[in-house]
C-alpha cells in the first residue's frame, strides 16, 4: 500500500496536444504544470498554456531525442525541484526505466510501477498473466521464439495465418504477418531486425493471425489499495498500418450481454496483474463475437476523450489521483455511459499521397464550436509543421445523444475545421463517416482497403473553393485589391458558399 504523495508540481515530458490536456487538467487541481521548450521548436503552441517553461539543455545532433533521455529530464525535474513528471503517451510512457529512475530520485512517476510497466509491456509476459486470469487468448509460442527453426515449428503448429510481434513492442513495429510457410524465413528476419532497432530488443513471438477483427479497447483504472473498475470501450477498427485513425465510444460491435463479458476480463486481468493507474487492455473481436486478448497499454491513450465524453470523468485527474496514493472513489456502479463519441486524429497528412507527412506553416486556422463539440490542439495560426515530430496536429472530439447524431455532428464540425497552409486528413475524415458500411456499424480493420470507395471525400464545390482561396493568395502577394479585406472576410465567404 502507497502513502499519499504530495504533488505541488508536474513537469510534462511531452509535448503538443497531449502536454496542454496535462496542464489544463493539473491546473484545474491547483497544480503547477511545467513545461520544456526545445531548440527544435522554441515558439511551440503548448509552451503559453505552461505555468512555467523550463529549457531543454543544449545538445550534440547525434543524441537521443529530447524526450526520449531519461537522465537529462529526470535532471530537470530535480535540479528544478518538480514533485512529479507525467509522461503523457508515446515517448517514455512505457519505459519502464524512466519510471524506476523517477522513483529512485524520489520524483512521483505519474502512471504504473516499473513492475507493472514491464510485466505489461513484456507481450509474452503479458499473455502469461491474461491466462492466470482466465482472459481468452488466441494460440500462440510459449514464449520468444529465438531461432527460425523453431518459428518454423511453432507456425506449423499454429498453423497459418500467422503474426510475428516484436516482445517489446507496439505500433505496429517489428510486426509481420505470414500467412504461408515459404514466407516465413524473410518475415521472421525482418520482424526481428525491426524490432532490435525499435526498441532494442530482438525478441519476437508467434500468434494465430485473426483475418479482419474489431480492434476493441477496454479503458480500466486501479488504484494501489485492489480497486479496478472499467470505464467502458472504444472501437478502434479505423486504422491503417496498425495506427489507429478514427475511434468512437462505445462501440456498435457490441451488445449488452458482450460488453459485460468483455470489461469483465478487461478487470479480471488488471486485477491479476496488480495493476494501479489507468490502463487500455485491447481485445480482437471475431466474426462469430469471440474476443481474445492481445496486448496492454499501461499509459494515457490518444483517443481517451472520447471515453470522457460519455462518461462525464477526466481520466488525467484520476490518473494524478492514484499517482498520489488516493483511494479510487468511484466503484463500478457509479460509471454510467452516456450518448456517444467520436474523436477524428488531425494529422498533418496527405491522404491521396498515402498518408505522407506534410510539413509546412499553419497560415490559417478556423475551429469548430458549439456544445458536445472539443479541439484537443497542438497548433495556432503560425505554427510549424517540422519532420522532428509525430504528424498529428489535432483532434476533433463530438458527442451526441445516439451514434446517428454524432456522425452528422461530426461531420458538420469537420466542414467547419479549416486549416490553411498544409493538408490534412480531414478530407480522410469526412470520407469514412459517409461511407455506408461505416454508417451501419459493419466495418472491422479491413474496413480502409476494403470498403473505402475513395481515401479523400470531395466537395460538391470545391473546384470553385480553390479558385476562390487561390484568387485571395494572388492579391496578397502581389499587394493589389482582394476578393475580400482580409482572411477572416475569406472564412465567412467560403461559408456562404455553402460548402458542407
């Protein structure tokens, strides 16, 4: 059992989006959210939301990035007397060693104990304590698989389809899928190179390959005194190349019967594992309802909005609770589901050029508004999109009474979501909630290369919007008379246009 920690100061090791969601959340608490500023991005967005700015050291160009070094940022913290770090998602989320080193300079570690970080992120270890719990699982090796010879064995066993994952992994790296024996030896190799240079570890195990299931997350919370209640699940089918696109909360896959069932192993195996903090167990769902566990997220997860849309809770709070030995007080019949969500990933992206990165100036930007609608946002008008970082730059959350609702909702904010300077996949967004199989709720992760019609969804007028935005460009650069007086002037005329 934890004594209460006290937590006055929280340095953010992270950036972005996810570093101003921390600091709204702990300054609501009445806690100082410190932030770190960069040489790669000096003037960043998130940096004015910051009670305090501390600068990152100067640095050599070969060294480990800065929110990948532990000792650098567990410096920071100490010399600047920080209670607490929270590592918000990505970077050192999981690591189980930031979260050792944290303890052992006696800075309060917001998220699990290194125990549970590596026993969760230990994909073998993992499944290990998903079956103690009585978790469904699909076959798969006992344990890393060393050698090519004994993949050829476990696969036969298995037998194909097949994935190979990286021990260490997530994100899709160091994944491969083999669905016939003469593929094996090149996939195995390159699983392995994957993963060694990923996270530094070669490991690698064998699983039976699910063809097209739901990708389904159950959102769950401990605390250190044996409490862990579940806060329902997301859908995460919308994905491409494993990275997720598109979530929404719940999800139509399930029915009542199934939703109990599958939270109720989602706890089972947190309790199992001892586990404190918030937590994502995801499950793959089958055409027939069966549900096996596939791995656990032992961080904040980019989609956990819309999780807090329907259930009225702010998970980083609770999240700074448990770190500070607090007693959960909610039990399970306390969390109560409520309407629906969606949460659109804003990524700095070309979706005709296969998702490429698409670096560049925010010259222009227009936020949709209203009740059930929120912008978690990394960018203002003058912000710059640099190759240093991840390509997400926002991410458009609604809700609405019934999934029905908040697919019309969502797709009149992402008609009022303008960004001006670099593409976006918005246009990816608008596409997907009109396509038909998605409207029904009968889509799986197959559902992009499968049932999509066209990535990009193309206005009814947006010949005459480019005419009309590349008319307005060649008046300011050349300085004579525009279209209209200034961009706010072109906003409210590209509405009356009437582009949905």
């Amino acid at each position: 059992m934890k004594t209460k920690d006290k937590i006055n100061s929280i340095l953010i090791a992270n950036r972005g989006e996810i570093a101003i969601r921390i600091a709204r959340t702990a300054q609501k608490m009445g806690i100082q959210a410190v932030g770190i500023r960069t040489q790669k991005e000096p003037n960043a967005h998130y940096l004015g939301q910051m009670d305090v700015i501390l600068d990152f050291p100067e640095r050599e160009k070969n060294q480990v990035p800065e929110f990948l070094d532990i000792e650098s940022l567990v410096l920071l913290a100490k010399r600047n007397q920080v209670d607490a770090i929270h590592p918000g998602y990505g970077y050192l989320s999981e690591n189980a060693d930031f979260a050792i080193r944290c303890t052992e300079e006696g800075i309060v570690f917001i998220g699990p104990s290194p125990r549970i970080i590596q026993n969760m992120g230990d994909k073998v270890v993992a499944k290990q304590i998903a079956g103690k719990a009585g978790v469904p699982m699909l076959g798969s090796s006992k344990g890393s698989v060393v050698t090519l010879d004994d993949a050829t064995v476990i696969a036969s066993q298995i037998g194909y389809p097949i994935i190979i994952k990286a021990s260490a992994g997530g994100g899709g790296r160091g994944m491969r899928i083999v669905r016939k024996e003469s593929d094996l030896k090149q996939m195995y190799l390159s699983a392995v190179s994957e993963a060694t240079l990923a996270f530094n570890n070669p490991s690698v195990f064998i699983e039976k390959y699910l063809e097209n299931p739901h990708h389904i997350e159950i959102q769950i919370v401990g605390d250190n005194f044996g409490n862990v209640i579940h806060l329902g699940e997301r859908e995460c089918s919308i994905q491409r190349k494993h990275q997720k696109l598109l979530e929404e909360a719940p999800s139509p896959a399930l029915d009542e019967e199934l939703r109990k069932k599958i939270t109720g192993a989602a706890v089972a195996l947190a309790k199992e594992a001892g586990y404190m903090s918030l937590g994502t167990v995801e499950f793959l769902l089958d055409k027939q309802k069966n549900f096996y566990f596939m791995e656990m997220n032992t961080r904040v997860q980019v989609e956990h909005p819309v999780t807090e849309m329907i259930t009225g809770l702010d998970l980083i709070e609770l999240q700074i609770r448990v770190a500070r030995g607090e007693k959960l007080s909610l039990k399970q019949s306390d969390i109560k589901l409520k309407g629906w969500a969606i949460e659109c990933r804003i990524n700095a992206e070309d979706p005709q050029s296969g998702f490429s990165p698409c670096l560049g100036v925010v010259k222009a930007l227009r936020i949709p508004k209203g009740n059930g609608i929120r912008i978690d946002s990394g960018v203002v008008a003058g912000s710059e999109v640099t190759p240093h970082f991840d390509s997400m730059i926002s991410k458009l959350i609604v809700h609405a009474d019934t999934r029905e609702e908040v697919i019309e909702k969502t797709l009149k904010a992402l008609s009022e979501f303008q960004i001006k300077g670099v593409k976006t996949t918005i246009p990816f967004d608008k596409a997907v909630l009109r396509n038909e199989v998605f409207r029904l709720g009968d889509f799986d992760t197959s559902f992009i290369e499968k049932d999509m019609d066209s990535l990009v969804y193309r206005e009814e007028k947006e010949e005459l919007l480019a005419a009309f935005f590349a008319a307005h460009h060649y008046a300011e650069q050349h300085q004579t008379p525009s279209l209209v007086d200034n961009d706010e002037d072109a906003w409210t005329i590209r509405n009356r246009l009437n582009f949905k």
